[in-house]
C-alpha cells in the first residue's frame, strides 16, 4: 500500500573520510577515492593493536566549530552538528513552525571519547576534577539533544540505538514521524565517533577488522576473495526530510523520496547474521511494499557490504531471492570500499549516496574487488561509475544491519 503521505528529500549533510561536506564526500566517491589511512599515533604500538589504521575525518571539526563549540560536545555530537548545519542550509533554511519540526539523530556507540577521558581522570586525578558536562556529552542522545536545541525542534527529539543500522532507523522513524502527522520537516541521520584506541582494540579482538595494514586504502574488498574485515570510519550524515505538501508549499528542490521503509530483526545471535538472511530479506520486502514499488522497478542497491567473509554474500543473495530475476538489472554498489564502516553513521551517509544515485542516474562504484567472489549472484558496479537508466522513475534499496541482528531497508524513488 502506498503511503499517505509522500516523504521527500530537500537537504544532505555529511562529514566522512572522504571529505568534509556533501558534494567533496560524493566527488570522492565517484572518483573511486579510500579514506582508509595509517593511524598518525602509537595505538598500535602502546596497546598491542592488531591494526594500525583507519577510515577518519577527510576534515577534522577544529577546522569548522569553535573552541567553545568543541570543548562542549563528544566527537560524535561535532560532527552531527557539522553534517546538520550543512543540511538545513542545503534545504534553504526552511521557515517551519517549531511545533512541526523534528529531529532524529543515532549512535551506535555514542560518547565514547567522553566516556573513557572521564574514567582516566578519575582514576588519575580523582572525582574533583571530572568535568561537570560529562553527563550530557556522553549520552547516546547527545547529537540528537543538540541538533534539536540549535533548530528549535519541538515536534520530538529521538536516538535510536540499533549499533550499525541506527543511521538508517533513525530515517526510517523520521519518515514515520511525518507520515503520521507529528511534523511537517525532520532533520534526520545518524553520527559516529569511535576511532579510539578502546573500540578499535575490541573490534580487533573480535576479528571484525581488516588486519591490511601493509596497504589500508586496499583493506576494505567487499565481494573480493580476499576480503578479511571491515575498516572502521567515523563521520555523520543528515538528511532535511518533509511532506511533499510542505515542500511544494515553499518550493523547495527535492532530490528524491524517501518511499518505503522495512525493519526486522534476525532472532538468531548477537553478532553473527542469519545464515539464510530471512531477517534481511523480510526488511526489503517490507520496504518495497511500504512503497508500492515491484522488483521491476528497482535499479539499483547500495549494499550493507562490510567486506566480512560471511555477512556480503548472506546480503547478496537475499537481495537476489527478494528481486527475482530483476536482480540482473540491479547495479550494485558497495560504497564502504571507500568510507570505511561509519557504525551507527553508515546507514545515513549511505541514504545520502544512494539519494545522490538517484538524482544524478550514477551508480558509484565499489573498490579493491580485484578477485570477486565466484557466489556474487549480483552485478557488482566496480572502480568506475555506472550511469542509470536516464529516462523514466527509478528505485533503490539502500540496506542497513546491526549487531544484534537489526536489520533496516529503505527504498528510493526518483522524485
């Protein structure tokens, strides 16, 4: 059933490892760019690390908030605030009855610098001197808290916690929040902060991680035989999302819609996928139905694709089951190649570049597949662009798990 209310896109926010806005992160990618660098520290060293690099900030937020600002927030709330403001400016800086505005910002992790810099100067300095913001800048909410006080958001300020998928679900509730009349405009993404020796140390420990360090622009390979792991990243991405009525009302530009939204949960553990990725699969299916969109419609997927051994083809071959033989027309891309794994941010920078595929027909391409896995029952778009069809509407899926076994999709449509 189609929905009753059609939820659009008119604004895109984003501080990644590939650039420190929008149009430099979707320029980067296109350009087949990693954000995979060496860690400029001893982590490794000091604390017998594994690995020794990471996908972090293209631009660092000492470079855009001031020293109050920075001093004030975690990393993750910096750059949700960054990735926000460049958003509403995207989207014309509506003028919006404070009543009718949202915001509906995710962590997977939340202050975790803050929380561990809390617990060293108390062990070293004791309980005088940690400081009195502690609270509110390591809670999970705290990007959500400060993007809602900066706009004025009264229609409701929400954090869902879903670890990798949050970004996505935090779409998908904001989505859900305009359909059912709470608010006319939602700010809306997820951030993430969590290059830290401590995360990096227990993602190494659960061999997660790429251990390429030797070559860290090469070590994240979805779908490549040799693929050992993801890379993990930080940033946020945030997307201005209103009824089509409040945007045609304003005349705003609308990149597309946000049309159908799918979440399930796996039931099965708490870190491994379903071997038959009947959680997933109920999550697209879901979501092509929330939109009226059929299989045939669907031209391309922006896939969780980690670069784990077992988690890219449990994906890829629930999209094939979900898609038919409408998968052969489906370009597929994988754009943590290039980003790294955003955690909780993943799932909204990818919204963005799968919004950005459709509203420019141009499929970014997914790297480092040198040797592709024989079982990719997909069409893998690979180092270069790929253009969409230029004529017609369009559909995409953009796909987004969790640990936990959270499992969001969201489906695109041209607008």
């Amino acid at each position: 059933m189609s929905p009753v209310t059609d939820v659009v896109v008119t604004g895109l926010g984003a501080t990644t490892p590939l650039g420190g806005d929008v149009p430099s992160t979707w320029q980067a990618a296109l350009a087949g760019e990693s954000g995979a660098r060496p860690l400029p520290n001893d982590w490794a060293e000091r604390y017998e690390i594994a690995v020794s690099f990471a996908a972090q900030l293209k631009v660092g937020p000492d470079e855009v908030l001031t020293r109050p600002e920075i001093k004030r927030m975690d990393p993750s709330a910096q750059y949700a605030i960054i990735a926000s403001r460049e958003a509403w400016a995207d989207a014309g800086s509506p003028e919006v009855d404070p009543e009718r505005l949202g915001a509906v910002v995710s962590s997977g992790i939340g202050g975790i610098w803050t929380t561990l810099d809390a617990w060293d100067t108390l062990r070293e300095k004791g309980g005088r001197r940690v400081l009195p913001m502690t609270v509110p800048m390591l809670m999970p909410n705290s990007p959500a808290a400060y993007v809602e006080l900066e706009l004025g958001a009264r229609a409701g300020a929400h954090a869902l916690v879903s670890a990798c998928a949050s970004g996505a679900e935090a779409i998908g509730y904001a989505v859900e929040m305009i359909r059912s009349g709470r608010a006319d405009v939602v700010v809306a993404g997820g951030t993430e902060a969590a290059i830290h020796p401590m995360p990096l140390a227990a993602f190494a420990a659960s061999r997660t991680l790429s251990t390429r360090n030797d070559d860290p622009a090469a070590a994240s390979r979805p779908y490549d035989t040799g693929r050992d792991g993801f890379v993990l990243g930080e940033g946020a991405g945030i997307v201005v999302l209103e009824s089509a009525e409040h945007a045609a009302a304003r005349g705003a530009r609308v990149y597309a819609r946000i049309a159908g939204v799918g979440l399930s949960a796996d039931g099965y553990h708490l870190t491994s996928p379903e071997p038959s990725g009947r959680g997933q699969i109920s999550a697209m299916r879901a979501a092509l139905a929330d939109a009226g969109v059929d299989a045939g419609d669907v031209r391309h997927v922006n896939a969780h694709a980690t670069s784990t051994v077992v988690g890219d083809l449990i994906e890829a071959r629930g999209v094939r089951d979900v898609l038919g033989a409408a998968a052969d027309q489906v370009a597929l891309s994988a754009t943590k190649s290039m980003t790294g794994h955003l955690l909780g941010g993943a799932g909204a920078l990818e919204t963005i570049f799968t919004v950005l595929a459709l509203h420019e027909r141009t499929a970014p391409p997914t790297i480092n597949v040198s040797d592709p896995d024989p079982e990719l029952v997909l069409d893998l778009v690979r180092d270069t662009p790929r253009a969409l069809p230029a004529d017609g509407q369009l559909a995409a899926i953009n796909n987004s798990f969790g640990f936990g076994g959270h499992n969001v999709a969201l489906v695109v449509t041209t607008a």
